[in-house]
C-alpha cells in the first residue's frame, strides 16, 4: 500500500461524508475504490465500488478517515485527479476532475488520455 502526504489523487470533503455515510448503512469500512476500465465512449471508464480491504500494490488518499483506493495501474491514468460528490437537480453522483482526460463524454464517465 502506497499512502504518501502528497498522494496522487484527492478525494474531496463533500464526496469523503457521502462514502462515509453509505459505508455505515451498508456495515462496511469506509473505504472508495476507484478503477479505471477499458471502454466507454471515450475510451476508460471510471469505476466506482467499495473496498473491503487495500492492497499490497494500491495507492491510498485519505480525507476525514475516509480512504480513496486506486490500484496501480489506475494510478497512472488518474495521477492528480481529484473525487468529488456532486449534489444537483440533475442528481447525484461521484465526479473525477481528471487532468490527464484528453477528451470525455456527456455522461462524465467515459473519458481519453
């Protein structure tokens, strides 16, 4: 496990309270693991689940105890990106600002490097 004080990722206050609070009514450790996947209309796609544990090759972001979990080779593609949850009329979602995304779709999960 990677967890440096100027980890390569961030995970933002706001999307840090809403991990916390479905991880506790799911009874689980609070705790994003976030990959990147082949596909989508841009290329990658972001995915988003719940880790039960971090492993050996994982690098760690944490924000008021709760930890952002990306594997190694995700890391390369969101390398200074940061999470965020987003609250709005249109609804409500975790966002990846990525600066490395060359392009990305409408829907903001599908992205190209």
């Amino acid at each position: 496990m990677v967890l440096v004080a100027d980890t390569p990722i961030s995970l933002s206050a706001a999307a840090a309270a809403r991990v916390a609070t479905i991880a506790a009514k799911m009874q689980r450790p609070a705790m994003l693991r976030l990959s990147v996947e082949g596909g989508g209309c841009s290329g990658f796609s972001y995915k988003f689940g719940f880790a039960d544990e971090v492993g050996a090759d994982d690098t760690v972001a944490e924000t008021d105890g709760v930890k952002l979990v990306v594997d190694a080779v995700s890391i390369d593609l969101v390398r200074g990106a940061s999470v965020d949850f987003i609250d709005s009329l249109g609804g409500q979602s975790f966002k990846v600002d990525n600066p490395n995304a060359t392009a990305g779709c409408g829907c903001g999960s599908s992205f190209s490097v």
